[in-house]
C-alpha cells in the first residue's frame, strides 16, 4: 500500500510540477532559516553548559542604587570570598578579575592579548575547562610562573614545547609552567593567559577596595536557598559598611550570558529578548511554511474533488484517503527537509563569518538524524492533517457534482492567509523601526567629529615626553589637531567629590557624593576633538599660568547642580571657566554621565589626532615612525574614534541584519504562497473572466475582482499587528536612552508594502491569463 502511494504521488508530482515545485521551495527556505536560527539559539542557549557542576555554581552580584540609576554588577569585593570561605562550610569559593590587554612577549614575537585574567589555583578545579600540559594549582600558586592556552602557545612557540619558556607580560617576565586548553566559544568566562592571583596585604586599607568576580559552588547536600541566606546574614554583620546602598544577589551560571543587565561578565553578554525574538521568528517560519501548503491543498481542494469520489466509489475508506494525502504531505516536507539542510550546510560558512561565531552541523550523528526525521514529521503532519481531512470528507455524489459544498468552507484557509499576512506585516514594521534606529545612532550629532579623529595609547611610555611627543607629530602632513590627555571619552577616571564641597549644592539634597568623569587633558583637546564650547572659555584662551585648577563642564553637569550660572563656580576647589556641548562617549542605550574635564600640561596617556582623509595610509605610516621613536618597545597600534563608536553597536547592526535577512525570507516564502493561491484562483475562475470580459468588463475591474477577497484579510492582519508590534517595538526601544518615537508613518508604510507585494504577486499572475482571448477559453470549455 505504502508503495502504491508513492508511485501515485510522485506521478502527481509530474503532473502538477507547478504547485509542487512551489511547496517544496517554501517549505525549504523556511526549514533552512529554522536551522540557521535553531544553530543560533542553541548556541547561545549552551553558554557554559559544558561545566559539570554548572548546576550549583552561582555568581554573586550587587545591586546598587545612585543619582544616576540602577546598576547590576558581577564585581564584588575580595574580602567577601575570604569571610565565605572561612565561615560558610559546604561553600566553595572561586575569584577572578579580568586584567584588561597586555602586552605579551616570547621568541622574538609580541602582541597585544585582550583575554588575561588573575586567578586562584582553584580555576581548572571549580570549573571544566581542559589541561593540555602541566599542574594548573602548582602553577597557579607561584608568583611567577604562568598558564597560557594553546592559542597563545602557538601563536608565540609553532610546534615547539611552550613549557618551561620564558614570558614577558608587560615588564614582568614569568615562566610558562601549563599549557590548557582552549576555553570553548560558548563560555562567558575566557582566557588566553592565566596569571596568578596577587597575594594583597590584607591588613592594607587598600584591600578593601579591591573587587573581583566571585563564583560560589554549593555542595550538593546543601539547600542553596538557605546558604545564600547564611552569607547575605555573615556579610550585614561583619562588613555593613560594604553592603550600604547594595543588595547582594545571585545569578546562577547559565544564566550569566543571557542576562543584558548585567555588568563584569569576562565575555559580552547577549540580552535573552534576542533569543526569544529569534525563536520567534523560526517558528513563524514556519508557521509561514505550513499555513502555504495548507492554503495551497485546499484551494487545489476542488480539482481533487473527483479523485476523492473515485477514490471512494472503489471503495477506498475515509481512513486509507488521509492516509494517502498525509503520505504524501510527509514525503514532500521530507524532500524539503533534505534540501534545506543541504542549502543550511553551504550557508552556514558565510553566518559564522558574519555573526563572528562557529556554528556546525554534525552529519551522521543521533542529534541529526532525530532533527531531520522529527522535522519532516511535525511539518509534514502539521501541514497535511487538515488537508487529509478536508478532502477525505467530500462525498462521491457531490465530489463528481464538481464539490458544490467545497466552495462554502473557505474557513480555514482565510484564517492561515490572515496570520500569514499578521506574521508579515508584523516583520515590516519591525524591520522598518529596527532600521530607523540603528539609523539614528549612526546619525546622531555626539558632541564631537568623530569621522577621521583616531587615539594612540602610550601605556605611560612616555611620562614628561607627551609636549615633544605632540610636537613631533604636529609636523607630519595631514596631521591637522594633535591633544594629549590622561583618558579618552569612556576611558576616563571617576571623581567622588562629598556634596559639601560643591558650591551651591541645593540641588543635591539626599545625596552623601557627587559622581562625575574626569578627564584630564591640555589645552588643545576641545578644538583636536571638535568639542564646542556654549558658554565661558576654552584653556587655550586664558594665560597658561593661570590654567590650573581649572576645568571645563557639560551641559549635563549644569543640570545635575541645578546651577543657573556655572562660570566661576566651584567643584572641590576646581573652578568652571567654560560649558562645553554634551557629548557621548558611550552607547547611545547609556544615559550621559556628568563630565569635567581637567586641564593638564603633563597629560601622556592617549594621544587624540585629527587628520585630513587625503592620503591616510601614507599619514598613519608617518605617525608609525613617530611612535617608533618614542616607544620602540611597543607594536604600533591605533584606532579611529568612528570605529570605536560603531563598536557599541555592533551586536546590534549583527542582530538587525540578521532580523532583516529572515524577515525578507518570511515575505519571500508568503509571497511563493500567494503565487500559488492567485494562480489556483485565477485558473479555477477562467470561465467567469471569459464571461465577463464578453460583456464588456475592463481588464482593471477584473483584478480588482481577483484582489479584492485579500484587501480585507490584508487589513485584518494589520489590526492585529499593529498593537503587538506597537507594544513590543517600543519596548526594544526603551533600551536606548536616545531613540526614535513612534509614529503612524511607520504602520501605515507596512501596510503599503504589503498591500504592494500583494497586489504585484496578483497582477504577474493574472495579467497572463487575464488578457487571454475569452473565446479560447469558453470554446475548450
């Protein structure tokens, strides 16, 4: 039987090349960004999944509270993990601190490594990460030996055995005593070089203001719930003055990458919305896929109606029909699953190119085979089970009668049209806000010209050399601004200043500290930054003499004091000669921070240039040389404001493209579903444009009569959309402090869109057949 219906089928196959052709595209680019997206959740899904007791390992967090908002943060104090480890049995402690880039040297090679931590010898102990090549704890507990991943020891050794090898870190030279393993790409916390963990004085006062991250692994015996109570008690009673304006809190391991909020995680952390988002539009995928063939079967419902009767009048029963149509809605979608995972294997180079990541498909493994034959199975059955019943119903008589009580049940299928265009439009409209956002970042005035403005970091090289530094780069060609300074926008210092002394600090009230960034920085960093200064003076227009002590402020200083007049006032005994324009030095999702800037003639730190677009490459080999001048040492590395700032959105833009290329696949496979509904419909109504083209209709008035059954379920999927979307949309939005608003504009053009993809597919279907001779038609009839 089984065999019969497959012959059956793939004869149908030949004879309706069309619409078969039709449901195994959409229902192939449908599964092919299913699997794409699936890799892709799953792959953020996993973080830290590979750690054998991912299941008892927590992180502490602080919550905190200040003028200037909510704060989540990882970092918490060192002294914590000593009273946890010394009071809290059944509670093991792990600590850690990321020690930013350094510049790393052996065998002749250096480079600048971003991933270089401080641990304690409990690291390969606590969590799962792999040993290739010597004792993690011994190497760990020596001050000056070493761990480096395999990464690092062939970037730096080849093939040659790294253990034992001298390796300078910064001005420090340790020795390598362990080589581990790579940490995998899906854990938050990474490394390429482990750095033993710094023995502080604990009777120092300084101590106390030395914060890490804080992983506590709870015994298996123990209720977590109340151990955590027992911490939270020992620390409000033997150090208060830590907890003030904080509550200690907990986040478990797997939740670490997921969680936006959060600050001090050791790799970024993706907001868990996305995800949701992403598996949102894999499964309207789809949805979008089943709701074609469904939408297709049924119209095809009336052509087939005779094959049921005959089915049935030889004595075929209602059950052997649906199984015949779900056989063959199985053996379809089993095609297409096939055909995707092939399209998804040639894809899946260029996503991980893009998205930054390594996703995989692993052949001829258990999770594959499940995956394809589980796949084929619910997209199969889902869209052939109404199908099947549908027309396994027809009676013989009314079947052969040409399936008069067919036409009246459009039910169904109206209601899959519907949420096929709800699922579009909402895609629409999401695409068009999304862009318009990202457009906005990338076009909004920041308080300073970012476009050919690049920063140097000398890492203190040149303490009291920064003036002849400036000035040999000064004299470079398309050099046109050079400043120094001791930080750069969101690298700066933070100022706590007590709110006594703040001249006229009325509006501070409730507050012990005034919080602000400082820069420090000569005389020419407003003009080489493109700074504007709305009110008093810039340090270059007083005497050098008198420049100390003086600083510059932002708008947003001005407002944080509630000071009507800021010129001449003081802060901590630094007196505002000028406001200066707000800028932005960080995400525009940040709400600016109140900034002075402080000027300093012995600013070394950074140096901030300006150059003319003529001719970089040959500036940028000049101010090479310039450097290699003043820190040999050092590799020459720089980079451009503009990049730095496109960095902050990075994930964003990934994210958004990504959005934008499954959204443009939904409308795609809508619109493979709409040529298949306008082709069927405009076939099965011949006889009636014939007729009415005789009597004299006009070839407009016959596309309206084609069209006009989808303008209303067209509307209908927008009323439903647009409050989702509203909803949802604004709170994407609210994640920037700097964002677009809402308007109608942004529906009503959706609803064109849609109204245009609509009615283009319906025209190229029915222009053919519409400008057909009807005499033709009604002389075959």
């Amino acid at each position: 039987m089984f065999r019969n219906y497959v012959t059956l089928i793939l004869r149908k196959f030949k004879t309706e090349r069309f619409f078969s052709l039709l449901n195994i595209l959409g229902l192939s680019i449908g599964v092919t960004a299913f699997i794409l997206i699936g890799s892709f959740v799953q792959y953020h899904l996993s973080f830290d999944d590979f750690h054998v007791d991912k299941d008892r390992i927590q992180m502490m967090t602080s919550r905190s509270q200040n003028q200037y908002g909510e704060r989540l943060s990882g970092y918490s104090n060192l002294v914590i993990g000593d009273l946890i480890k010394e009071s809290i049995p059944g509670v093991e402690v792990y600590q850690t601190i990321g020690a930013g880039e350094s510049l790393i040297s052996a065998n002749g090679n250096s480079f600048y490594e971003e991933e270089v931590i401080y641990s304690d010898p409990s690291l390969f102990s606590f969590f799962s990460f792999g040993m290739i090549e010597g004792n993690p704890r011994q190497a760990l507990s020596d001050q000056n030996r070493v761990i480096i991943t395999e990464r690092i020891a062939k970037r730096l050794f080849g093939s040659k055995n790294a253990i034992g090898e001298e390796l300078k870190i910064e001005k420090k030279t340790y020795l390598i005593a362990a080589i581990a393993q790579n940490p995998p790409e899906n854990s938050h916390i990474t490394f390429g070089v482990v750095l033993p963990w710094i023995e502080y004085d604990r009777t120092s006062p300084d101590f106390w203001r030395k914060n890490c991250l804080n992983y506590l692994k709870f015994d298996k015996n123990l209720e977590m719930a109340s151990s955590q109570r027992a911490i939270t008690e020992l620390l409000e009673n033997k150090i208060p003055q830590h907890l003030e304006g904080r509550d200690i809190g907990y986040t478990a391991l797997k939740d670490i990458h997921l969680n936006g909020e959060l600050e001090a995680s050791l790799k970024p952390s993706l907001d868990k919305r996305y995800v949701y988002l992403f598996m949102t539009i894999a499964i309207f995928l789809l949805m979008i896929a089943s709701f074609n063939y469904v939408n297709l079967a049924t119209a095809l419902s009336v052509k087939r109606a005779k094959e049921v009767g005959l089915r049935k009048t030889l004595g075929a029963s209602r059950g052997q029909i649906v199984n015949y149509y779900l056989t063959e809605s199985l053996l379809i979608t089993f095609v297409a699953v096939v055909l995707a995972f092939a399209i998804a294997e040639r894809m899946l180079p260029i996503f991980n190119d893009f998205l930054k990541i390594n996703l995989e498909l692993h052949y001829f493994s258990s999770q594959f085979f499940i995956l394809t034959i589980g796949l084929s199975l619910l997209l199969g059955i889902m869209s052939g089970i109404y199908p099947a019943f549908y027309l396994s119903r027809f009676s013989p008589l009314n079947a052969f009668r040409g399936g008069k009580d067919i036409k009246s049940k459009g039910r169904f299928k109206k209601v899959a049209v519907i949420s096929q265009f709800f699922i579009t439009q909402s895609l629409i409209i999401g695409t068009i806000i999304i862009q318009s956002q990202l457009n906005y970042l990338q076009t909004k005035d920041l308080g300073y010209e970012r476009e050919q403005l690049l920063y140097l970091n000398t890492h203190g090289e040149i303490r009291g050399k920064g003036e002849l530094m400036k000035a040999e780069l000064l004299t470079i060609s398309g050099v046109n601004d050079v400043s120094m300074s001791f930080g750069i926008l969101d690298h700066s210092s933070t100022l706590v200043i007590p709110i006594s002394a703040v001249e006229d600090n009325e509006n501070l009230d409730g507050y012990s500290h005034l919080i602000l960034q400082n820069i420090g920085a000569d005389k020419d960093f407003v003009q080489a930054m493109g700074m504007k200064i709305i009110a008093g003076n810039n340090f270059d227009q007083l005497e050098f003499s008198n420049n100390k002590r003086k600083v510059l402020i932002t708008e947003t200083t001005v407002r944080k004091l509630g000071w009507e007049e800021p010129l001449g006032k003081s802060i901590s005994g630094m007196m505002v000669i000028g406001v200066v324009k707000d800028f932005h030095y960080k995400s525009l999702k940040d709400e600016l921070f109140p900034t002075v800037i402080q000027f300093r003639s012995s600013a070394s730190t950074y140096a901030n240039l300006k150059i003319s677009s003529a001719n970089t490459k040959e500036v940028l080999k000049q101010i090479g040389a310039v450097w290699d001048q003043f820190i040999p040492e050092r590799p020459f590395e720089y980079e451009f404001y503009d990049d730095k700032y496109d960095k902050y959105y990075r994930s964003e833009s990934r994210l958004a493209t990504l959005f934008y290329i499954f959204a443009g696949l939904s409308i795609t496979i809508s619109l493979l579903g709409l040529v298949g509904l306008s082709t069927f419909s405009v076939q099965q109504r011949m006889n009636e444009i014939s007729i009415r083209k005789v009597l004299g209709a006009t070839f407009k008035s016959i596309l309206f009569m084609l069209s006009k059954g989808y303008l209303g379920l067209i509307l209908i999927g927008f009323v439903l959309a647009v409050p989702i979307l509203y909803y949802f949309m604004n709170q994407w939005l609210d994640n920037f402090k700097y964002r677009i608003e809402l308007s109608p504009t942004v529906f009503v053009l959706a609803i064109v869109l849609t109204l245009a993809f609509t009615m283009s597919t319906v025209v190229f279907r029915s222009w053919r057949i519409a400008k057909q001779n009807p005499v033709d038609t009604l002389r075959n009839d």
